[in-house]
C-alpha cells in the first residue's frame, strides 16, 4: 500500500498485522480471509459459527465437537499470525436449561472464563449464569427512571426536555426493550411514568390522555414517539425477520419472543397478515 498527495507519493508499505485505519478495502480482505478460516474450521455437520468481523460464536450441541472446533481454530488463527484473547471470550455451557460450571474450555492453552464467573456483553445483550431477562426488565425500568429524573432536574425548559427525551433516553432504551425478554406490562410502567413527566414538561394538565399526545390522526401531531409502540413494532419486526431468514438453521427453529400475557406479538403479527390478504 502506498499514499499519493499532491507533491509526491510515498514508498510501497507491508501491512502484514493489523487493518489500516481510513482503509477501504481492508475490512473486506479481513472478511473474505476470516470467511474461509471459519469454513476450515467447521468440523461438525450443523454449522456452528456466527461471525462478525473478529467477532465469532461457537455453537455447538457436544462437548468434544467444541473442544475440537476450538484446537482447529486456535490451529488456524496462529497460522495466520493472529492469537485469541481468552479473557475477553466466555464460555456458558448449558446441560438441561442450567449452566454447567463444571464444564470448562481453553484457547490458546489458556482457559476461557465461563459467565458464571464474569458475566459478557455480546451485541448490547448481557449474558450471565442465570440465563434469563427478568433482572434486565428491572435493570431497563430503573435506567428509564434515572433517565427521566436526570433531565427533570436540569436548566432547559419544558420543550427542551421532551427534545432530550425523544432523542437521548428513549433510543437508548428500545435497543435493551428489543433483544431482552421483557413483558409489555414493565413497558407500559415505563410509558406512564414517561407520559407523567411529558405532561408536566408541556404544562398540559395531568388527566390529559394518551391519544392527544401520540395519535397520528390528529390535526395537531406532536413529534413525539410512544415507547410501548416502537417496542410493539420492534418486537414485531423482529419477530418478521426471524421467520423470513434466509439462514436455514433460524428459520427452521421456531422463534418464540415472550411479550407477556396482555399482548402477544404471535397474534399480532398474525392478525396484521390476515388484514393484509383480505386488503
């Protein structure tokens, strides 16, 4: 590679180690060569690699089928002059819906920690020994209580507040609503304490209803989102994406998104599809 300015050009540079910051081609070059080392490095018939860039997940059904993937890669990704960090990667192995602590693997002769022991952030979604979403509803329910008492106590006015609001906490907050399992009941907590706020931030009085502020029918349409909507439309969006996959393993697996007892995103998506065929 070489860099050519106005006045002169400079000598051809080896890269050998490393992506060139600003470059364009070399995230591709790293895609394609990451692409044919994990095709290498299938050893199993279902396919139990999930990439993206340097990011990579072994899925796998057997013990012995992981150890193995694991020593091919280890194999592969020295031959390349690359090496793993095994503290950065985590390694739940569940045995009957519960996560064995007993079961552990290693990279690089190092052992790779389980998420028993640290808990790992992949894709904005926590994983931890429990497996479960029901502490996130609550983690997703106070950060959106701190979020509101935060832009309460500061200088602006009323209308600077609902800017703040629709643009700084509630993007941050359907991201966890979306990949997390929680129930549209903790949603419509979080909008009714939202909506408490809004009222008083706009000076309207507290009996005014939820249509007057979010109906897009209106002839008076305030740019203001509902959160318990958006989580209703990503959930099924999500729901969408995951039956219409194109990848064979997920859309074989029948997806369930848990939404709680009031509203369930299955039949929602369901009746929106038959309002469609009698359109």
């Amino acid at each position: 590679m070489r860099f050519s300015t106005n006045d002169f050009t400079t000598n051809w540079i080896n890269l050998e180690v490393g992506i060139a910051m600003g470059c364009t081609i070399s995230p591709i070059l790293f895609a394609m060569a990451m692409e044919v080392i994990l095709k290498a490095a299938e050893v199993c018939s279902m396919p139990p690699l999930k990439a993206f860039m340097d990011d990579t997940s072994i899925i796998c059904s057997k013990e012995d089928e992981t150890r193995r993937m694991l020593t091919c890669l280890d194999v592969l990704i020295s031959w390349c002059r690359m090496e793993f960090t095994p503290k950065k990667s985590r390694s739940p192995s569940i045995r009957k819906g519960k996560v064995d602590e007993a079961t552990t693997f290693k990279v690089a002769e190092q052992q790779i920690p389980t998420v028993s022991q640290e808990p790992v952030k992949s894709l904005g979604r926590w994983y931890d020994s429990s497996m479960k979403d029901t502490r996130r509803g609550a983690e997703t329910l106070e950060l959106a209580s701190e979020s509101l008492l935060a832009i309460n106590k500061c200088g602006l006015q009323g209308k600077f507040k609902i800017w703040c609001l629709q643009f700084m906490p509630i993007p941050k907050l359907l991201w966890p609503l979306l990949v997390y399992d929680i129930c549209s009941t903790k949603v419509e907590a979080i909008e009714a304490n939202t909506n408490k706020y809004t009222r008083k931030w706009l000076g309207v009085p507290p009996g005014n209803s939820d249509v007057a502020m979010y109906c897009r029918k209106a002839k008076l349409k305030l740019p203001m989102k509902s959160i318990l909507e958006e989580y209703k439309c990503g959930k099924a969006r999500l729901l969408t994406m995951l039956e219409e996959s194109d990848d064979p393993v997920v859309k074989t697996v029948q997806p369930s998104l848990k939404t709680g007892r009031k509203w369930k995103v299955t039949e929602a998506v369901d009746e929106a599809k038959k309002c469609l065929k009698m359109k």
